[in-house]
C-alpha cells in the first residue's frame, strides 16, 4: 500500500472517529442514558425480585448506566472510524493524484 493512500486513510479514520462521538453526543447520550438504566433496573428486578431503595442498588444502577452509556460511545466511535477509513481509501483512490500516478506507471 502506497504511504500516501496510508496516510489518507488514517485522516479519514480519526475524522471519522470524531464524527461518530460528535453525533453520539448530540444525537445518542440521552436515549443510552435511558436505556442502560432501564435495562440495568430490568436485569436486576429479574435476577433479584423487586427491588428496594439501598445503596447497593442504586450503585449497581448508576454503574450500569454508566457502563451502557461508554459502550454506546464507543461503539459511536468505532462505526465512525470504520466509515471514515473507507471514506478516506475511497477519497484517495479518485484524487487527481492518484489518477496521475496510475497514468505515469503505464
């Protein structure tokens, strides 16, 4: 693989990484937050029975919210990087760069 193509793609991964956790944060965090709590309440009611009001629970709530919400974001984050490393071979492939390099190889 030529060091310019490389070097395209790893651009395009990072502002496709960037672009992924900017949409996870204006569009994403606030539905995971309700979600990940939600199923967190969902699996301990059914691994436990009802649930009380302790500490112990209510930190188990909060660790699961928090462990949804930071997969969430990077899976936000892994996707963006995945499409922007396309975008970023793509780009370099129909440069005019690349187009003269292919014209003098001939």
């Amino acid at each position: 693989m030529k060091e310019t193509t490389r070097d395209m793609m790893r651009a395009g991964t990072r502002i496709g990484a960037l672009a992924g956790l900017g949409a996870y944060i204006v569009v994403g965090l606030l539905p995971a937050m309700y979600v990940s709590s939600f199923g967190t309440v969902a699996a301990m009611a059914a691994i436990f029975g009802p649930l009380g009001t302790g500490l112990a629970i209510r930190a188990a709530i909060v660790i699961g919210t928090v462990a949804g919400v930071c997969l969430a974001g990077a899976m936000s984050a892994a996707v963006g990087a995945v499409a922007g490393n396309a975008l970023g071979y793509v780009a370099d492939a129909i440069s005019p760069r690349a187009k003269e390099a292919a014209h003098t190889a001939k």
